[in-house]
C-alpha cells in the first residue's frame, strides 16, 4: 500500500490522524501514553471512502507513525483489529500479552 495518494494530517494535541477527501473528512483517533502504548481508539469517516480503501491507508498511516516512534499497539477498535488480521506483518508492533481475538 501507498501512503502518496493522499496528505494526511497529523494533530498531536487533540491526538488524530485526518484526510480531507473533496468535502469530506475522514479522521483516526488515538490514545498514546508515556508507557509507550498507542490506542487506536476510533476510525470514522463515510463509508464509501473507508470501505473502498481509505480505512486501511488511514491505518497503515498510523502504524508506520507507531514503528517510526517506538510505541507498543494496544487494538481498541474493531477496524485495527481486521486490519491486523489481514496483515499480519504489522502484528510485531502489538504490546506484549494482547490477543486480537
């Protein structure tokens, strides 16, 4: 997958990843702690963007953004966790003792 299609913008305060296809939004939400781990709490967005690939773009976005900064993913939401089960190559960034079900 390729991140190049579209920019995504990063709001570390308010801790979300976001993508303004035309006029629509489409935005990840997380939780990162001092401990190192990051929640991906929510991912929301209309559903024809989210289902026909942005979804996954918006995911692979943050867990590069995990690898690259050192933190230790804890799957909070139903869409991470389908993501991880269709690529498991991302697994190796899950926290030590979390099954994914």
């Amino acid at each position: 997958m390729s991140e190049t299609e579209y920019e995504f913008e990063h709001d570390k305060e308010r801790q979300t990843f976001g993508v303004k296809v035309k006029r629509d939004w489409v935005e990840l939400e997380y939780r990162a702690n001092r401990e190192g781990k990051f929640f991906i709490t929510n991912l929301e967005g209309p559903p024809e963007l989210l289902e026909n690939g942005l979804g996954d773009k918006m995911l692979e976005h943050a867990l590069n953004y995990i690898k690259e900064n050192d933190y230790r993913l804890i799957p909070s939401c139903k869409a991470i966790k389908d993501y991880l089960k269709r690529y498991p190559e991302y697994k190796e960034l899950v926290a030590t003792g979390i099954r994914l079900g």
